[in-house]
C-alpha cells in the first residue's frame, strides 16, 4: 500500500525523514518494499518568452523556436501545435529535472541535444509535464504579464511528496490507512496521535429521504447511509488532488475524491450515489439466487454468478456490494445530492465475488482482509464533512445505521513472567503499559503481574496472549532487547522412518543423475481432462484461480509441463524426478472423507541422450534407460529382489510387489505430448512411496554373505517363439524354474528373419549358476536347462534354436 509522507505528518509530529522512518516501520512490522520521490521543486524550470518559431528543415512535425530566457537567448526544437511567437511559456532549462518517469525510475533530465540535424537547448513544457495538470495537448501558455526568466516555483505552488510502499500483511487490515500506520509510529516513537475532529450525526434506524434494508445480514453486517444535499459537482480543491495523485489516485471529481481520500485516510471503503438516481428511494442489501448482468463504473457488462450480493434501489442493482458501483447510480455533473455508502461486508463474500470478476478494487481489497466494522458511521459522517466543505452542500442531521450483526471487542490478560520469558526483558507492568499505550487498546485491569486489555475491533489479529506480547516486542524495537548470556541447547527431533526414505528416494533419483523439480499439486480443470473424466477429479471448493482449481491425480503433468518449458528455451533432453502428493476420489478416504491422498516418486526422461558431437552421433533416451533406473532405484532402496514387472500393454510395464501394484513405467501418448506442445520421446515412471514403504516394513533387513570361494558357471541358450510373446514372461518362467542357484538372467541377442519362420523371433539368453559350496560344471546344470526349455515350450510353444 502505498502512504503518504505528508500525510502521516498531518497524524503525528514526525521528527524522522522519510529514509528513517521507512525503516523504523520495517522495524514495527510494516516492511516498506520502496520509497519513490512525487512531484518536484522545478528547479531550472523557468518563463521564458517565444521570439520567433518556423518550421523544422528536416521534420514536418517539429518547429524551431528562439526563446528569450531573460539573461540570455537559446534554440528550442518544439512539436506542440499551439507554440506561437509572443507567447509566455515554462521553459526547461539544460541540467533541470522533471517529474516524468523513464524506463528506469528515474526522472528525465534536459540535456542539450540535436534533433533532426537542430540544435535544442531545454524544453516548452506541457502541463503534464511539469506536473501542475493532466493536460497534454499541447505547451503551457503563460500570463503575458509574467517577468522572463521568473522561476515557476514562484508562480505555482508545487506540492512534493515521498511516497512510502508498505507490504501489508493479511491480518492486520488496521493497516491499509494512513490513520493506522501513524498509530504504530505514534506508539513506537511515544508521540501524540493526531486525530481528525469529526462531528457526529443523529444515528436513526429510517428516515424520510431514504428506507435501508438488509436481507442477507450473513453477508452485510451493517449498512450506514448518509445524506447530503445540494452539492455542487466539481473539480476537487488542490489539496485534495495532491494527495490521491501523490498515491496513484486518480482524481474524478470532489465527491468521488471525498470518499477516496476518507477511504485511504481511515480505511474504511466508501460509496457515493447519486440521489435522484435512487429509484423508490430505497437500499436493499440482497443477493439473488439466479445469474445476473450487471454494468459496473468501468463500463464492463459483467455477469455475477447466484449468491453475488449488490447493493439495490427499488427496482434493480445499483452496485456490486464491496467491488464496484454501477453506472446507473454514480455520481455525474448533474448531481446535486449524494446518499454516502459505509458498510461492512463479510470478507469471504467479497474475496469470492472479487476473484470470480477478477476485479480487485481498493475498495475489495480492504473487504477483503476484514474492516473495523464500528467504524461506519465515523467514516459516513467524515466523508460527509468534507463534501460540504469542498461541495457546499447541506448534511443531515440524521444518519441512517441498520446494524442486524454486531461485533464486540474482547479482552486478553497478559503475563508479566510470560511477556519476559518469550522476549528474554525484565520489564515491570508499568513499562509494558506504557509501550502499548499509543496503540489504542483500553487497560481494563493492572497489578503487579498482569494487565488486561479490551481489543478494539480494528486489530482482529490480537487474539491471544502471544499476540500483545508480539506487539510489546516489535515496539520496544527487538534490536534493542539485550542477547542472553547463556544459550540452550536444544536436540533436534530425531528424523521417523517415513522422512527418512523420503530422502533416500531423493539422494537416490539424484545419484542416478535425476534433477528434482517441484510442482503445484492444484492444476486446472483443462488439463486435468488430459488425465481422466472430470466427475474423476476432485475440485477445489473455493479455487484461487481458474488455473488452480483441480487437485493433480498424478505427477505427470509437472513433469510434462516441465519438459515443454525445458524444450521451448533449447534443452536437448531432460532428467527429472518428483515427490509429491497425489489425490484420487476414493469411498474411505486418506485424511478426508472421499479423497485418497498418497505420496508418489516419478522418474521421468525425455528428449535426448547425448548430442551430435565429433565422438558421437545424437542418441534419444529409450525405454532402456529409463528401465535401467528404475532397476536401479529400487537397488538402491533395497526392494529389487522382491519387485516384479508385467507388461500390461504395448506402452505400459507395470511394476508388483507381491500382488499389491507399486507403479507403472510407460511412454506418454502423442496427443498428450501435443497438449504440451513437444514431440520429443518421452519416458516416465511413476511409483507409489506409501507402498514401498509398507514393503519395507515387512522385508527382512539385508544379510551380508562372504564373496564367494567357487566361480559362477555361465549357460547360454536361444528359443524360437511367437513374435507377441514378450521377454519378460519368458524370463519370469526361466527365474521359476530355475531355482536359487541362478544368480543373473540377461537377453544378448533378439532376431528376427525368414530363417526361423514368418510371426517368429530368437531370444538368446545366458544364464549365470552360482553354488556357495562348490563348483558347478554342465552335469549339474544340465537338468535345469532342460526343465526350463520343456516349461517354455509348454506354455510358449517355444523351441529350443540349434
């Protein structure tokens, strides 16, 4: 949020500079992001006098201007139409600054230059450019009767400023206006807090001029309306204008200025209709349970789903409650009484209409977070005061307060011992008090030991003990509180199996050379239709956006939307890895009823290998790479000899322990390549990590046997079969049959031709046999080649190739 220098000066006698006090607000919690410098003293901007202008030699748009500047004459290169010979004119002078901004932030500086092949030295400034206007279409003609060479600083009265941009965090809406941030000064420094007189109105529940309703009190707390008659639309006071400029407000008129200023003065978001606009002379605060369309201020047709509340006359919609007003009530030239709007609206029906328009408003955002909600009449009856002196018009007396939902303060006691055992202080209650004192909260109760404190409304964040100690700490300054003389040492909590081989999966997908990317587990509900039925998919029930509205059924699409970012800036190939969470409907349910939440591992490689290179030619990953790791990773994790593997289609290999499926390693599919916009080979694997973990549970650690004293004896054969016979259901008859001497299985020839017949193919196996207590030779292992060739040809119609 953007605050005003000047404008805290008015709340509190501010003896730091604007540098200073950026960092004391720092210090109190209110961290400023930057300070930005507004207007200018105009310094070398001077009256100067057109002697003579022609035309530009080499520019039809430009024109050559000789200007009198009092103790000297200069050349100007000018594009405004309206220069003329005789006129007075602002003139920039060569070393001046001008408040225009450049791509850099900074200001522009008049520098001698040559334009079109002319010599020019300074500028005739418009309006906007020196900033005394908005006008733009051409220089600033002066009174003739000003003295050449008479700086503008003496004839205009210039306004600078130094605007201080606070990052505001979401639970202290006290801060979102120039009142609250000068109470934490004001409380920080111990300075007197300088409020605005504000007189008060006769609070009445109707009146004659206008009958308030609230039908949806759940939504609408509290509706204030207030009147003022016979206003004159106009342009705003000076003053008024440099401050909402100064802030990055634009001006409209001196009522809408009105309710800007009290808004960003004291927080409270206002409203000002116009009177005669009010049909039936009636408000009603009501929602409505069909869609409807509605114009708002910036002449946008928009359509506010069921359950949108407005702000109603009485016959339709004349604003979208705590967003925006609509064009058929505002405030116009021919206005001359103004109905003033203070509310409090529920901040989670405003936030949910705000982001289904995705209008944020100043208004919204304050809404949002959660206003003062006893503030409304305060804030109607400021708003009203400065109307009439700006507008002339005449107040009410009455001041019209429905207020159906009321929120009382509360009250917290706190702890002596407590406050200075989390602070490491000695402070007494007497120096507690007094460092709370300017923040406005009521002492109820003091003794020796405790202080009781009634909360104002306007800090919901003060909810429990350790919150007024958070206060006592940042407003004493925490830098100031003396480091401790001894230390405590503290054990860390020892890491539970579950984290630990979620880092074991970690530091082993990066051992197997694997970068670690991290996603966001919401998706939206396009690309969540690449994944399954959308009645599949569990929605989000109050989305931030439209592209984070689906909890992700896979890791997939991290690592698809990853490889297409990789891709598109000139990545040759990818090797990635994710563990993350994953959701699925489910009748029982992880945490929540309905939702199975489970933590997944994928492996995922695509695109190229290695590059074209003078050693090599260019290799694509293939599916034996990626198999390769998956092997590998549940090596290293110590599942490998109780892992099983099933093709369960031409692109999917799924992975078993026991019967219970851990993953599937497969190939994305080319349209879904296409959603991602690459074609690039893509490979990934994808496990469950809450199944391996119930796996390892169960497994038998590993027990460690001596190298063996006798070689392994090596048996290598090939079998004839039908070409959709795969190598994996052939190796896993050959693993059952073969018994526990058979250490190692691996294919090192496939082949295809007419020789072995049409539909066929030669697998070429070798076999390593290993006995711990002697020497095998092929007497002994003789016998299991056989029992495992009459199995294949049994069940595969295989035979054995000579």
């Amino acid at each position: 949020m953007k605050v005003s220098y000047n404008w805290l000066k008015e709340f509190i006698d501010l003896p730091l500079n604007p540098e200073e006090t950026a960092e004391k607000l720092t210090l109190i919690g209110l961290e400023v992001e930057e300070l930005e410098k507004y207007g200018s003293s105009l310094d070398g901007v001077i009256v100067g006098e057109v002697l003579e202008v022609r035309e530009h030699p080499n520019a039809d748009r430009l024109q050559v201007c000789d200007i009198n500047l009092g103790d000297s004459k200069t050349q100007i290169v000018c594009g405004a139409k309206n220069v003329a010979a005789g006129q007075k004119v602002p003139v920039a002078t060569v070393g001046s600054t001008l408040p225009i901004k450049l791509d850099d932030g900074s200001n522009l500086k008049i520098k001698k230059a040559k334009l079109r092949g002319e010599v020019s030295e300074g500028m005739i400034c418009a309006e906007d450019e020196l900033g005394l206007g908005t006008d733009h279409a051409g220089i600033m003609v002066l009174d003739e009767n000003l003295k050449v060479g008479t700086p503008i600083s003496e004839i205009f009265e210039l306004y600078e400023d130094t605007i201080i941009d606070i990052a505001i965090t979401p639970n202290r809406p006290d801060a979102t206006c120039h009142l609250g941030v000068a109470r934490d000064l004001s409380a920080a420094l111990n300075l007197e807090l300088n409020k605005p007189e504000i007189p008060s109105g006769k609070n009445v529940q109707a009146s004659d001029d206008i009958s308030i309703k609230i039908e949806n009190a759940a939504k609408c707390h509290r509706y204030v309306g207030k009147m003022v008659e016979g206003v004159e639309i106009k342009e705003s006071p000076r003053w008024l204008q440099n401050k909402l400029k100064a802030i990055g407000v634009r001006p409209v008129n001196n009522v809408v200025d009105v309710t800007n200023f009290v808004m960003f003065e004291l927080g409270q978001p206002l409203h000002a209709f116009d009177y005669a606009s009010i049909r039936g002379k009636e408000i009603v605060v009501k929602d409505f349970d069909k869609e409807i369309e509605f114009e708002t201020l910036d002449h946008v047709k928009r359509k506010c789903s069921p359950g949108t509340l407005f702000i109603c006359d009485g016959e339709s919609p004349v604003a979208i409650a705590g967003v925006m007003g609509g064009v058929n009530s505002e405030v116009s030239d021919n206005t001359t009484d103004v109905l003033i709007e203070s509310a409090y609206f529920d901040p989670g029906s405003i936030r949910k209409t705000a982001k289904e328009q995705t209008l944020q408003t100043d208004a919204s955002y304050r809404f949002e977070r959660g206003i003062d909600p006893n503030i409304q009449a305060l804030a109607a009856e400021r708003a009203a005061q400065l109307i009439a002196e700006v507008g002339g018009g005449t107040i009410s007396e009455e001041t019209i307060d429905i207020h159906p939902t009321k929120t009382e303060s509360h009250a917290l006691t706190l702890r002596k011992s407590y406050v200075n055992r989390l602070l490491g202080t000695d402070f007494d209650t007497d120096t507690i008090s007094n460092i709370l004192d300017g923040l406005d909260l009521k002492e109820v109760d003091k003794n020796d030991e405790t202080i009781t404190y009634e909360i104002p409304t306007f800090r919901p964040d003060l909810e429990r003990e350790v919150d007024l100690i958070e206060e006592v700490g940042r407003l004493f300054d925490y830098n100031k509180i003396p480091a401790p003389g001894h230390g405590i040492f503290v054990s860390s909590e020892p890491i539970n199996e579950w984290e630990k081989l979620n880092q074991k999966i970690r530091e082993t997908a990066q051992q197997l050379g694997l970068r670690e990317i991290y996603s966001n587990s919401l998706i939206s509900e396009k690309d969540a239709a690449l994944y399954g039925e959308q009645d599949e998919m569990i929605a989000a029930l109050n989305p931030l956006n439209k592209d984070n509205s689906t909890l992700r059924p896979s890791l997939l699409h991290g690592f698809m939307r990853s490889a297409s970012y990789n891709f598109n800036r000139k990545a040759s190939g990818v090797r990635f890895f994710e563990l993350g969470h994953i959701f699925e409907k489910d009748d029982e349910g992880t945490y929540y009823e309905g939702i199975k939440e489970e933590v997944h591992v994928l492996l995922g490689l695509a695109g190229l290998k290695h590059q074209d290179s003078w050693l090599k030619e260019a290799e694509s990953y293939s599916v034996f790479d990626l198999k390769s790791l998956v092997n590998a990773f549940f090596t290293k994790i110590g599942l490998s000899d109780h892992i099983t593997s099933k093709a369960a289609n031409d692109t999917t290999l799924d992975y078993f322990w026991g019967d219970v499926k851990i993953g599937s390693l497969f190939l994305p599919s080319q349209d879904l390549k296409k959603a991602y916009n690459f074609e690039q080979d893509t490979f990934v694997a994808e496990f469950s990590v809450s199944t391996i973990a119930e796996a390892l549970k169960v497994i038998p650690a590993h027990n460690f046997q001596a190298v063996p004293k006798f070689p392994a004896f090596e048996f290598d054969f090939a079998v004839i079969v039908p070409q959709q016979v795969t190598a994996g259901e052939l190796m896993e008859v050959i693993k059952e049959k073969a018994g526990d001497q058979l250490q190692d299985i691996d294919i090192f020839d496939v082949f295809e031709g007419e020789s072995i017949g049409e539909g066929n193919k030669s697998l070429a196996f070798r076999l390593q046999f290993l006995d711990r207590n002697k020497t095998l030779n092929i007497k002994q292992v003789e016998p299991i080649i056989q029992r495992i060739v009459k199995s294949l040809e049994k069940q595969f119609s295989a035979k054995l190739r000579g």
